[in-house]
C-alpha cells in the first residue's frame, strides 16, 4: 500500500479522538504492561529506561518460512495476512514492546509488509502506548542519505525506537541519532512526519514536540537502540557507548557467533566460545562504564544468567516459549 495512501487514511482528526478513547478504554479493560502504560512519558518505554527496569519484548509475529526448494506441508495452515499478525500481535499484552527486523535485509520489501502490518494494529489506538514498535534499520555508513530517508520513513509509521546495526564508530551512530532529530533539535530528520501523530493518537503539533530524542531531549519520547555485532565494533565500543544519545547498546550475540567461528579441517564451523563471550562482556562493561543500559536477544535459557550479569533489555522470538521467557524474566525482575 502507497504509504501517501495509508497517511490519508489515518490523519483525520476523528481518527485521532477515536485512538484516544480507545486506547484510554483498552488500558482500563486489559491486564499486562502494554495496556497499562501511565507513566510520565507518552511512552512506555522511556519510562522504564529512566527508572532503570528490566524491559522484554517480542519480535513481531511472522509467517514460519520454508527452506529453498522445500514445498509447505500438505496439511499446513494458509499463511497469515500481516492483518491477521497484527491481531496476533495486539492479542499478547505482557511485553514491553514489539520489535520488527524485517526492514534490516531488503529494506524495500520488509517496508511494504511493515506498513501492512501498522495499518492492522492501528485500531488499537495510539500505538505508542499500547504496543510501542522497535525497528531496525539498515547500516548507516554505506549511504548516509538513504539512511536518513529510511529512518524517517520509518518514523513516520509510528515507530517509537529505532535499532542501528552493525555500527563500527561513534561517528556513525552521531550521524544517526541526528536521523532521528527534526531540524528544529539540531537534527536531519524531514519536517514530514507522515501518519505517525495519528497513530501515537495526537496532532501534528503534539507529536512534533514529543518525537524527540530520549535521553538527549528528558522530554523526548523516541529511543535509539545500537547494536555492536563486528570486530571493528567492538575494538570502538567504548566510544561508542560514551556518544550521548543512545538509549540502549546491545551485543549483536547472533552475528557476533559467526564472526568469532572458523572452519576445521573437516570443514565444520567451530565456535570460538571464549572469545564471543568476550565480545559480549566487552560491550556490558561499556554499557556499565557509560551508564547505558544493555541489551541482548534472550532466551528461556539464559535470560536469567544476563539478568544476574547486567543486562537489563531484552529482545525475544515470538511465541510460547519466548512469552514463558518474558514471564520468568519479570518474575525474576520483580515485576
């Protein structure tokens, strides 16, 4: 769907008063962080970053993919329309946010299915503070001005943080934060903003003194998330973490395995598992070092480990076992 098309759909000013009674309604009626969302800060994330809580979420919910040249099972269900994962999506009410990679890869076509998958969460009412969306986007040094271009369309959808990958200098992640940043903050981002104060449940002119940067701006309501994931990364994580601005510094763990593996003789990959886990310690004592918060991609296996380490966001695959994940994590949290 055009994105002109989607903003004309959802800019009206019925459509905002009709997101803030929803929204109002949905968080006296549903139980669960997401709809409980009442704190100083349009959203909720801010919130628990400024009080220094464990915060978890779940990558948005998506279609099993099949292998290349493997048919899909006789019997196996139809494919769900992003509709219908986003009412998958807005079903589940115990994280913190839902976190969308799909804009990483081919940024086109992850974009497309992402706009889909806004418009069928939109009746939930402001997003922001019932299910605040976290989105990677492609690396930034390769081409500063596409990346500009493609973070502010993703704001422009209403996404509350935004992830940078692969980040290797601080002057990277400058240059990116300043993405984020209208022009009247000192930044780069383009005066159009897009369907994103409809879908916060707010005017133009609210979400334009709201949508800035969080810690940089205390009143801002948006939040980047940096990822360290090459060799180069993390021999600059410290000036990476002192670059004031970022809201939340993460150990790419995937990515970094495969960087700290090698082939053996037989031409099997190996592991080297001290010197990832290394890596992964490196960056927390950056994060510890520069008071940012830590990130990593948990699981009901180690979260409570990273817990008792320091780390304290989490990103978590969808499904059972990553809801049963969010459980322990908060019950481990306190909260």
């Amino acid at each position: 769907m055009p994105l002109a098309n989607f903003a004309s759909t959802f800019t009206s000013m019925e459509f905002s008063v009709r997101a803030r009674w929803i929204v109002t309604l949905a968080s006296l009626a549903m139980p669960g962080s997401m709809a409980m969302a009442q704190g100083k800060h349009v959203n909720p994330l801010v919130d628990l970053l400024e009080q220094k809580k464990p915060v978890f979420g779940l990558y948005a919910p998506a279609n099993p993919r099949s292998r290349p040249g493997q048919s899909a099972p006789a019997n196996a269900p139809a494919p769900k329309t992003q509709a219908q994962l986003a009412q998958d999506a807005l079903a589940y009410t115990n994280g913190d946010y839902i976190f969308d990679g799909s804009m990483e890869g081919n940024f086109d076509a992850g974009y497309a299915s992402f706009s889909e998958f806004v418009k069928g969460m939109a009746p939930s009412g402001a997003l922001v503070r019932s299910h605040p969306l976290v989105v990677k986007v492609p690396e930034i040094a390769p081409n500063a001005e596409r990346a500009r271009e493609r973070i502010g369309k993703q704001l422009n959808l209403g996404a509350s943080a935004v992830v940078f990958v692969s980040v290797e200098s601080a002057d990277e992640v400058k240059q990116g934060l300043a993405m984020m940043r209208f022009k009247s903050r000192g930044g780069t981002r383009s005066d159009d903003v897009g369907s994103a104060p409809a879908l916060w449940g707010m005017s133009e002119k609210e979400y334009k003194e709201k949508a800035d940067l969080w810690p940089l701006n205390p009143r801002g309501e948006i939040v980047n998330w940096t990822i360290v994931e090459t060799k180069e990364g993390i021999a600059n994580v410290r000036e990476i973490a002192a670059v004031k601005g970022i809201g939340v510094l993460f150990p790419g763990a995937g990515t970094l395995r495969g960087v700290y593996s090698s082939t053996d003789a037989t031409g099997k990959r190996v592991l080297d598992e001290a010197a990832w886990e290394a890596s992964i310690q490196q960056v927390l004592a950056a994060c510890k070092e520069f008071k940012v918060a830590c990130g990593y991609p948990a699981t009901l296996n180690d979260i409570e480990l990273r817990m008792k380490q320091g780390f304290s966001v989490f990103v978590i695959g969808w499904g059972e076992p990553g809801m049963k994940t969010i459980e322990l994590g908060k019950k481990v949290a306190g909260r």
